[in-house]
C-alpha cells in the first residue's frame, strides 16, 4: 500500500479490496484507466467536501506507475531525531511544525542528504543516525508542474542544546519537545509528519 497526500488529502493505493478505514469523504475507485488518476487529483484540488481517495488494483506496481507518471519526482531525506531526555527535534516554518528535511542532491545518498538537510537546518553538530523508517509521499505544484516529493526519513540522535534555525529557508525556530500520541494530535503540522511521529513513536 501507498500513501500519498495531496493538499493534506489522502490518495491511497492499494492491492486490499476493500479497505477497512475508508470513510465516507472518500471516494473508492477499481482502477481501470490512466485518466482515472488526473480527474481525481484534480476533484481534490477543488472539492471541499472530498477528503481522500482510494484506488483498488490486484498489481499494484502498475496502479503506483501509473500513479507517478502523472508527477515530476524529487527525493528528498529527513531525520527524526531524538535526545537522552526523550525528547524530539522539531523546527517551525510557515507557521506549521516540521522535522528537517531537504532535497537530496546528486551524488548523496539518502542517509548523507538526510544527515546534510538535519545538520544544515537546525545547527546540529552531533547527529548519530539509526535505523531507516517509513517513507513518505506528498505532493505540490511547483511554476505549473505537479511535483512528487518522496521523503527517505532516519532515526537519529544528539544531545546537543544550542541550535540555530536555518533561516534563510525560512526556518524561525528549532525546538526539542516531549511527544505522546495526545501531543502529536494536537501539533499543528502536516499530515504526513503526524502519519511518520505516530508510526514511530507507538513502538518506542
């Protein structure tokens, strides 16, 4: 399965017949031709009331495919970094919590770009990185092109106290906070960075 948001929508794409948590602002689609995917990005553009889609197909590298096909990709790698005291690191841009995050340029791989955007956004010195976790998808226009952004995202740590927000890529502050499932409900942030904090955090 797949997870993609689009304007904080949700796309999910799916080889499960029929999903258990499907609502009903979403609508549900057997997919059967190409164009079926650009109408329904394009309906949750514009319709208030629809919330998510799922498509159905029984070969799913074909339904994701077909999917990508519609998007200009770009990878891209963050870290969920934690200290000793059990704390996160989270930074606040445009009025919304994030974690660091950044493109991965040419030649990096996803831990180094990973490492790099962390470092370079919040001023850390220290990171130590852990284990791989959860990838995750979202997209965006960009000069009238549909972007794909996929996120390659890694368990880190530092201990470090003195950070500094990158703010010429509009970073205002870095903070380290205590996160519950009650807190990272209530956090004003992304859709796909409450899926990753959710993910991760229950199995800590």
């Amino acid at each position: 399965m797949y997870k993609v948001f689009i304007n904080n929508k949700s796309v999910v794409l799916t080889d499960r017949r029929i999903p258990d948590d499907i609502s009903d602002h979403q609508v549900y689609l057997v997919y059967q031709d190409f164009e079926e995917i650009h109408y329904v990005i394009n309906l949750l553009d514009t319709s208030e009331d629809l919330q998510g889609a799922v498509f159905y197909h029984d070969n799913l590298p074909l339904l994701w495919a077909d999917f990508r096909a519609h998007f200009k990709e770009i990878d891209a790698g963050g870290g969920l970094v934690r200290n000793d005291d059990n704390q996160f690191l989270l930074i606040f841009r445009k009025g919304k919590w994030d974690l660091p995050k950044g493109k991965i340029e040419q030649g990096e791989s996803k831990l180094e770009g990973s490492l790099r955007e962390v470092e370079e956004e919040c001023g850390v010195k220290d990171l130590v990185a852990g284990d791989e976790l959860v990838t995750t998808y979202h997209t965006y226009d960009h000069k009238g092109s549909r972007i794909l952004k996929r996120t390659y995202w890694f368990e880190m740590t530092s201990n470090q106290s003195e950070l500094t927000p990158q703010q010429e890529e509009d970073i205002e502050r870095v903070e380290w906070m205590h996160l519950n499932t009650a807190a990272i409900e209530e956090l004003d942030t992304y859709p796909n960075i409450k899926l990753l904090l959710k993910s991760t955090i229950d199995r800590l």
